[in-house]
C-alpha cells in the first residue's frame, strides 16, 4: 500500500503521536486532516509540516456525538473523499478502583470508545460507497491485557478491539481494512493529561512512559503497519510481551504486578 494522493484524517493530531504521525505522513504525497479540540494547537502542527498546502484543519470534540455526521461531511467536502481514519483521539487514566468516581469512567469510554465508534459509523457509508477505506484505531497493548491505575482506559480500550473486530469481520466485503494499533509505552504527554479518580488532570509525568519509545520512531513503526493492512500491530518495550503472555492467566498476573509503575 502507498499513501500516494490519499486523503487521510487523524484525529488527537494536536500532539503526541497524532502530531508525529502528521509530520511523518505529510512527506509522504498525501493530504491530510487534522482534528482535535484545539484549533489553535491544530495549527501550529500544520504551520510545522512539509507541503502544508495539502493539510487542513477540523476541530472536533469526540464527545460530542451527535455531531459526527457534520463533520463527515465537512472533511469529505475538504478533499472530495475520505481513505482512511486514524483514531488517534484519547486520554488515560492514573487511579485505583477503589479511588475513582463513576462519572470517570463514563468520561473515559466516552471519549476512547464511543467517540472513535462515533465517527467511524458516521464515515462508513462512505467508504462502503467508495468500496474502499481503511479505519486505523489506536488501542494500547492495555487493550490485550490490564494492569493496575488503568481500570476505565482498560476497559475502553478493551472494547475497542471488540467493536473494530467486528467491523472488519462485517465489511470486508466492501473493501474496508481496519487496523488495530497497539502501543506499549510511547514517551509523549498522555501521563500528565490522565484522569485521576476525582476527574481531575495527572499534571505530571510517570517513570514508566518517559523511558517509553520515543514518539517520532513509534509513529514510523506504525506507518509500516498501516501500509502492511496489518489487522494488529504491538509496538513497545519488554510490555509488549503482556499481549503473549494471555494463554497463561496467572504468570501474566504476576508478571504486571511485579512490573506495574504508577
């Protein structure tokens, strides 16, 4: 697969890998949409990328569900098509169980689950129209399997490997791939934007993600990927290894909660 003149949206492109990512696909021949809740941030992200003639903007917030379809439209409008999503958009989680409100939870499958499922069911009768399109979504290697501090991000990320799965299952018959991105630690600021148990904001780094891949190298393993239509992809540290380590319950167990940095 070449990215030649395709028209990709990404979305959290506002920073971390989002952000890599657009600066390692606008050398690559292709246009790009960048979408995020800060327009301003959005930007500057186009403003420092090669050929940034071919990038445009789109804010969106992914909880706001309803409209979805709205903004479908406006980037098709963009370019004139849409060939692949990347669901990049999301936030995690630093608390324990025992420690976090509800309406924490419901925040983090908001945005990391029902927002992402949100915009692919907006964009699908598109690429079903098209016969073709391609739905990147980032999980986590956290979406395998779980560890302690993640309970809600876990599980939303869980759940997307169930709904995309699915997708895949149902429509490929109609030319659309989905590949399931999995990252271990990637060094970028997702620690210090997590939701603690009272809904507030982290605000600071943790040990574990600053030693993470360095995030221009991460965003370059996932652009093979992409372009291999891997259905999953693992990319991280010795974390990665969780993921293989699932047809054996008890050692995994043990495993994370030796291992697990807050």
């Amino acid at each position: 697969m070449k990215f030649d003149n395709k028209i990709i949206w990404i979305t959290g492109a506002s920073s971390g890998i989002g952000e890599a990512l657009a600066y390692q696909l606008a050398k690559q021949n292709c246009k790009l949409i960048l979408s995020s809740r800060n327009k301003a941030q959005l930007l500057q992200v186009k403003a420092n990328c090669v050929g940034n003639e071919n990038i445009q903007v789109l804010p969106l917030d992914l909880v706001d569900f309803d409209t979805m379809s709205k903004h479908v439209t406006e980037a098709i409008k963009l370019f004139g098509k849409i060939d692949m999503l990347i669901n990049n958009g999301g936030i995690s989680q630093r608390s324990l169980v025992a420690n976090t409100n509800f309406d924490v939870y419901k925040k983090l499958m908001d945005v990391n689950y029902l927002g992402p499922v949100a915009l692919s069911l907006a964009l699908l009768p598109h690429f079903i129209e098209n016969q073709n399109g391609h739905f990147v979504t980032v999980t986590s290697v956290m979406g395998k399997f779980s560890s302690p501090y993640r309970s809600g991000y876990c599980g939303a990320k869980h759940a997307l490997h169930g709904f995309f799965d699915s997708l895949r299952m149902e429509h490929e018959k109609d030319g659309i791939n989905v590949t399931l991105v999995c990252p271990g630690f990637v060094n970028t600021n997702i620690a210090q934007s997590a939701l603690t148990g009272s809904g507030a904001t982290l605000k600071k780094q943790d040990q574990a993600t600053q030693n993470g891949l360095e995030v221009n190298y991460f965003a370059r393993k996932m652009i093979k990927a992409i372009k291999r239509k891997k259905f999953e992809t693992y990319i991280g540290k010795k974390e990665v290894l969780g993921v293989y380590l699932r047809i054996f319950p008890r050692l995994l167990h043990r495993v994370v909660l030796h291992s697990t940095v807050r």
